[in-house]
C-alpha cells in the first residue's frame, strides 16, 4: 500500500500524476475515510488532524505549509513528534503583487469613491481625488521574495520604492532600504506603508499607536502580512482621530484578526 500524502486543498492533474508515480494524493473532506496511519506527508494543516496525525503512533515525517506564516501551526508538537515543516515563502508573489498593484491603482484612481458614487447612483467626478502612482512614495516593510516582486513592479510603472528590513541591507528592486528601527522616521514621509513581514516577537504590534501617529493625514495602510502585527485598538483609535480626514485603507484578514470585523463601517476603513 502506497503511502499517502494528504492535501488541503486541489492540486493540477500535472501535479498530482507526479506525485500518485509514489504516494496516493488525497484531498481531505470531513466525511472522507482515511487511513491516518499512512499519512506520511500533509500540504497544508488542519487543526482536526491533530488527534489522529500528533500521536505516539504517527507516521507523520512532513508538513508542507501552503502560506510562509507558520505562526499558527503547532510547533510544539510538529518538534515533539520529529516532524519535519516547510513553509511556502514566495510562492504567493506574484499574486500578491497583482492584488496590490490593483488596490493601489484603485486607490490612487479613485476608483473605491467612484463605486460608493455608483452604489447610491451618484455621478460627482469634482469631489474624486486623482493622483498619480508615479508620485506616490511607497514604503515596503518587508524585502523578501514579496517585497522584491512588488518593488520591480512598481518601478515599472515610475514608483521608486523603499523598502524596510531587520538590518536595511540592499535588496533587489528597491531604490533605497532602512533598517527596521527606521520605521517611524521613514513613515512620516510616505504616502503609503505596506506590511509584508512575516509574525515574530519582533513584529507583533509593530503597527501601534506611536507608529500610526508618525503617518501623514492623507497616508494609507496596507497590511498582506500577519493581522497580529497592527494593534487593532491602536488603529481604531488613529482612525477615530479629526486628523485623519482622508481615505485610508486597511486591508486585514479577518482571519487572522476577528477584532477588524468591528471596525469594518468605518468610512476610513
């Protein structure tokens, strides 16, 4: 009997003709009947496979996480038992980056006013801000494979990005990058922050009210990152604040941080 690799998720025949050549591939569903003792590979994790897959008797040798955040798996356990975890930084770059660009031009093109105009059937071009993304400073917190694919495209449509990182070493794409104890005095100068930094003790609540209080009135927000580095208390009350008039955009899994569901009325938000 072939050793199994269970899946979270749907792959591409390509991909699965590969792997059924020495393992059988299951997409796991809650009514499935599977044989957990030859489960030897996950692709992604779910939190119910813990009573069958974290046990004296696992077979279990590797997760293969389809995010690059691990933060939310069980490590403790994944250590205890010797089993071996990858995470997928990188393989959602280039996703990433077309999710962002199309904010940022919706954003910048007034495109998010334009369609509350549209809902309550209203035609006022005077009162839509435009602005052009080549004159916009945008700051990426975070340079790795993400950061870097989004700071080359960027550039391609005039944008000079700076980046942030833990030492402010050089990365590809970038016209300049700081350290990350540079956050705050490269905020006060930048039309947009993006967060792309994975969740360390480091990076929870990196986005607190002093951090929030250092942004320009007109600035936005952008966090693909993990919901716990922004403290949500601290953004509710800089949104709150009579200075902050504009639009700004936070864009936060619900997932990773249910306390956004609260604030999703806000105007600002």
């Amino acid at each position: 009997m072939k050793k199994i690799i269970l899946a979270t998720r749907e792959f591409r025949d390509t991909y699965v003709k590969q792997i059924e050549k020495d393992y059988q591939f299951l997409v796991y569903t809650k009514d499935q009947a599977i044989d957990w003792s030859q489960v030897e590979i996950t692709i992604g994790w779910k939190p119910e496979w813990k009573d069958y897959l974290l046990t004296e008797k696992t077979n279990l040798k590797w997760v293969q996480s389809i995010s690059a955040g691990v933060d939310t798996l069980p490590l403790k356990e994944f250590a205890n038992y010797g089993i071996r975890l990858s995470n997928g930084s990188g393989i959602h770059a280039e996703s990433i980056t077309d999710h962002l660009l199309a904010l940022l031009f919706m954003e910048n093109r007034g495109i998010f006013q334009a369609i509350q105009q549209q809902r309550k059937q209203q035609w006022s071009p005077n009162t839509i801000p435009y602005t052009k993304l080549s004159d916009q400073e945008i700051l990426i917190v975070g340079t790795g494979q993400i950061g870097q694919k989004l700071a080359q495209a960027l550039t391609f449509f005039g944008v000079s990005p700076i980046g942030i990182n833990t030492s402010g070493h050089d990365a590809t794409g970038f016209e300049k990058t700081f350290a990350l104890s540079d956050l705050h005095a490269c905020a006060k100068t930048a039309d947009c922050v993006i967060n792309i930094l994975p969740l360390t003790e480091e990076t929870t609540h990196l986005y607190d009210a002093a951090f929030f209080a250092q942004m320009k009135p007109s600035a936005s927000f952008y966090n693909v990152g993990r919901g716990p580095s922004v403290d949500t208390a601290a953004l509710a009350k800089a949104l709150e604040k009579s200075s902050w008039h504009l639009p700004h955009w936070m864009f936060l899994k619900k997932s990773h941080c249910p306390k956004m569901i609260r604030y999703g009325t806000s105007k600002t938000l």
